[in-house]
C-alpha cells in the first residue's frame, strides 16, 4: 500500500540550450513519467488530476518518458483513452521503460495502444517535431540490448542542438560523450522516500550498506545488493542535474511502487526552453 504521497506538484523550470533557434525560445515541454497503471500503484483519481492539469497548462510539446504499467501491459489500453485527452502544438511523443518490457509482447502492446491515440513512440529514433533545426531522440531503454546509441548521434550534425527522452537516467553518464543538450529521464520515482533537508532514502541506505558485510545485507529489506540495482546514481533520483556538459532532468512520476511514497509528491514537469548565453 502506498505511503502518505504528498500533492500532485507541477514543478517549473527554465533550461538553457545552446544554438537553440530563435524561433524556439519560450517553448514548453510536459514530461509526465512512469504511470504504473495498475488499478493500485496510480489511482484514476490521481491520473485524471494529471490529465486536467496537463491540459491547463496548454504545452507545445508533451513527452512520456516510460513505464506506463508495472508487469500486465492489459491496463494500457484503459490508460491510452485518457492520454487521449491531451494535445500540444507540436504532438506527444513517448519512450518505453523496463517495466514495458517484463512480459513478453508487453513492449508490442503498449507501442500500438499508444499510436493508436496518436502518441509516437520512439525506440531508437528521431523525430523532427520542431524541425530539422531542434531533433528530438527517443533511446531504447537502457537495460534493453538495443540500447546502442552510437548509431543513432552518428546521424546527428554535432552543432545541432537535440532533445534527448531516454527512460533510466544513469544512460546520461554513457550520453555523456555526445552531445545531449536536455535529457529527459524517470525511473527512480524521485527515491519514494525523502527526508527533507537531506536526501532520498536509497541514496542514504546506499551510505549505511557499505558498513554492513554483504552476508548480511540480503536479510535487511532495503538494503539487499537487489535494491541497489535499479539505479548506479541515486544522485541523479530527481530534478536538474549537470553530467558532464550535458543537461539531465529526472521527473519522480506518476505512479508509485512498494513501500510507496513519503515527502514525494508525484510530478508533472514543466520545462521552458531559452537559448543559452554561452555557447558550447
């Protein structure tokens, strides 16, 4: 059962990228991220208040960044017909997530359920929403095979600056060596558990199980070798994030997972794009 959530939040923010057109400044993008639509982890309650507040904030661009249900892929279809009700300028474009690929077809069902309401998904593609000028690149998910970015930025004119949604965000530190002017990435749920002032639950257990010899540790909830491997960097869990020269935002999603949440509110995000100052 989930923990005390907090507010669904729409958190705001401005991010510079370099070379961007002029024609493209001011432009808004919604990130909504992992759903887990289930009828458990998100409740249609929260998922309608999403959809509405989406709708008011009348965004050029609106992209999910994965995870739409946790094992099932049956329940997408019932989650598609109330994706239905958002639009934007410029279209709505989509990844997938691990949890879109546990069941076998899982990855098929969920791609066609979505197109068929007019949301792209992109597996290792680009798009050209914005024009030729600003691309936008859809990755594989990063614990798939097919997560072989190398050919795809090859494809890319190095001085045109690209949005890139790619689910896990620990693939920024392998994006690092091309250019990634925004990332956008969910997967952590923001750590699900946060004490405020000092940081999110894994990234603290992740300090305390270095003291605990491993023998120990898979009898520790929470702290299992397990645990540990949905995420290398847990301080990448939420919000703005510098990865070398490249920009990295992760939303905490929608939905949620056991134990559930706690000073974690669910997120819409609301990105405005601005040309940089500097240039790269």
């Amino acid at each position: 059962m989930p923990i005390v959530t907090g507010p669904l939040t729409v958190e705001r923010l401005t991010v510079p990228i370099a070379d961007l057109p002029a024609r493209l400044a001011g432009t808004t993008v919604v990130q909504l991220s992992d759903l887990h639509y289930d009828g458990l982890l998100l409740t249609d309650e929260l998922l309608a208040r999403a959809v509405d507040e989406v709708r008011s904030l009348s965004p050029d661009l609106i992209v999910l960044t994965g995870d739409y249900v946790t094992r099932d892929p049956t329940p997408i279809y019932t989650l598609a017909r109330q994706l239905k009700q958002l639009s934007s300028r410029y279209g709505l474009y989509a990844v997938l997530g691990n949890h879109d690929r546990l069941v076998s077809g899982a990855a098929e069902t969920i791609t066609h359920a979505l197109e068929q309401v007019d949301i792209r998904v992109l597996w290792n593609q680009i798009a050209y929403p914005f024009g030729e000028t600003f691309p936008l690149v859809g990755l594989a998910d990063f614990w798939s095979s097919a997560f072989r970015p190398a050919p795809i930025f090859e494809q890319l004119d190095p001085a045109v600056p690209r949005l890139v949604l790619s689910h896990n965000p620990d693939s920024a530190e392998v994006l690092s060596c091309w250019r990634v002017d925004l990332q956008l990435s969910g997967h952590t749920h923001g750590g699900q558990i946060v004490f405020p002032g000092i940081g999110n639950a894994p990234q603290l257990w992740d300090l305390l199980r270095r003291h605990i010899p491993a023998e120990w540790r898979k009898d520790i909830p929470y702290l299992s070798d397990q645990c540990f491997k949905i995420v290398k960097h847990w301080e990448w869990a939420m919000g703005l994030h510098r990865v070398g020269s490249n920009w990295l935002y992760v939303n905490r999603g929608l939905g949620t997972y056991p134990p559930g949440r706690l000073f974690c509110p669910p997120e819409i995000t609301l990105l405005t794009l601005q040309p940089a100052q500097v240039k790269r």
